[in-house]
C-alpha cells in the first residue's frame, strides 16, 4: 500500500508470497456484528450495510462524522462515545445543548477543557447550508455535491419543498444525476430526518443562506488537486479557487481546466496528462493567485 495524494492510500500490489496458508477466508457476515439486524446489499452498491436506522455502531459514526464535518476539534470520536455512555447526548442535535456542569462533573473532565467544549460548539452554531447538507450525512451527497446543491438553492427550505415535490430542478443542476435526486427525496420525505433537522434548529443551529458566487477570473474554470501542497492545505486551495469563481472537482475528466499537482501526486496526474489536462505546479497555482 503507498500514499496517493494526501490521505488515500492505493493498493499497488498483492504479496502473494508473503502469505503462510495460515490465513482464513473472509466470509462478509450475514448480520450486524453491533446490532445483529441482517446485512443487505442495496442495488449495485458494492458496500454491505446495515439497514436499522437506530444501530448503535452507525449513529455513533454518523455523531463523528456531523462534528467532523462543522469542525468541532474538541469533540473527538472517544469523548463523544462518553457523552452519549453517559447520557449527555443522543443524537447530534443534542451537542448544541451541552452546558459547562453537565461536563465538569465527569471524571477526567476538569472546568477548563468544559469551557473549551461548550465555547467552540457555541462558535460552531452557525452554518453554511453547504456545511450543513454534507454534515446530514445524506447518501450521496458529500461536499462537492451539497456545495453545488447550496449554490443553486440558497436555502434550505427551497431544497425540501423541490426534493418533496418535483425532482426536475434538482436534475437540471450541473454535476447532479438521478441517484442524489432520489437519495434527496428519500431523505427529506423521511419525517424522522425532518425532525432531526427541527431539533437543530430547536438548539441553536442557525443555517446560513448561500450567496452565488459571483462572476472571478476564474469561472467556468474546473480544477483538480492532486498531492501534498507545501504553501497551504487543500481546504484552503478549495476556498481560494471558489472565491474566484472557480469549481473544484474530485476527479479529472476532459471538462477539466487544470489539475494543480503538489508532492507526491497520485493517480489524477496520470490521467490528466493522458488526456491532455493542463497541470500546474504548486507555483503555477500561486503565480494564478
């Protein structure tokens, strides 16, 4: 296994030799190992899931993902596990209600890092609806998409009343094919998952309307990010290619502009100079800026 880009790891080989006949066959298991519902395997998706709603494995996951998505640094995948063992929380809608002697009281937990907690969830209230869409862990629709969904409709409102009635609109945006539209509409018909939006809202979360963009040098422009950026983080590449303007993409195809190549660049170098993308260096890129 080696580095592909800056997080994804890529199988280059199998060691076949290394191997003892000792090793057992994986068999996929027939049921959830946490809550012991039958495994199913929905249409053409390779996963195998687990389709209770309330698996405990799934809403602990979904709790780290919505923190990790809006950025709570101090709520981490063991300290949210504690609060949920503990009672403080249920679900994530309930983090926002979380006051300092709720947490100062557990063991291991002093006034100090209790501060901390409930001062950067407060911070945290306030979201982009592009945030907020990626956040809900909604099947399908990871940052690039809920960014384009929050672009297009601007708020949240207009979303659910166009993925509850008509799914033509949501079906004319760029990027957008019929499985989100459906994925969409099976969320927001979900009247549980409304009331979980409500509950947010109920504790303080305040979705903030997207504004469009407006025209920068760089719209129409779609751009790719491979390898490890020296001068910056991708988040921040991310931010400075919107701001102008520009759409960032996570794959290389022949509608895309340029393909910016940091250190250690992985797979999407290859194929755009395969299909003759333009691809610039970290300099190029800063020299554009």
């Amino acid at each position: 296994v080696e580095k592909a880009g800056d997080v994804i790891p890529k199988v280059v080989e199998v060691l076949t030799h290394l191997r003892t006949d000792k090793e057992k066959k994986f068999k996929m298991p027939e049921k959830c190992p946490e809550c012991g519902t039958k495994i199913e395997r929905s249409g053409k998706l390779v996963a195998h899931i687990c389709p209770n709603k309330n698996c405990p494995a799934k809403n602990e996951r979904y709790l780290e993902h919505f923190v990790s998505v809006l950025d709570i640094y101090e709520l981490g995948p063991k300290i949210l596990r504690r609060f949920k063992d503990e009672g403080l929380i249920t679900d994530a809608a309930d983090i926002f209600t979380l006051k300092k002697e709720d947490i100062a009281m557990l063991e291991r937990f002093g006034e100090k890092s209790a501060e901390n907690i409930v001062a950067e969830i407060k911070m945290k209230r306030r979201v982009p609806l592009s945030k907020f869409l990626w956040a809900l862990g909604i099947l399908h629709v990871g940052e690039e998409t809920a960014r384009d969904l929050a672009t297009h409709f601007g708020t949240l409102e207009k979303l659910i009343f166009s993925a509850r009635t008509t799914l033509a609109e949501i079906d004319s945006i760029e990027n957008i094919g019929p499985a989100v539209s459906k994925s969409l509409a099976n969320f927001f018909q979900d009247k549980n998952n409304l009331h979980f939006i409500e509950k947010l809202k109920k504790n303080g979360v305040e979705i903030e309307k997207e504004s469009k963009k407006a025209g920068g040098k760089w719209k129409g422009m779609t751009f790719v990010l491979t390898g490890t950026l020296a001068g910056m983080s991708r988040e921040i590449a991310k931010e400075k290619i919107l701001n102008h303007g520009g759409k960032v993409s996570g794959s290389v195809s022949a509608h895309t502009t340029y393909v910016v190549a940091g250190e250690e660049p992985g797979s999407k170098l290859t194929k755009a100079q395969k299909l003759g993308v333009k691809v610039l260096s970290e300099k190029d890129f800063l020299k554009m800026l």
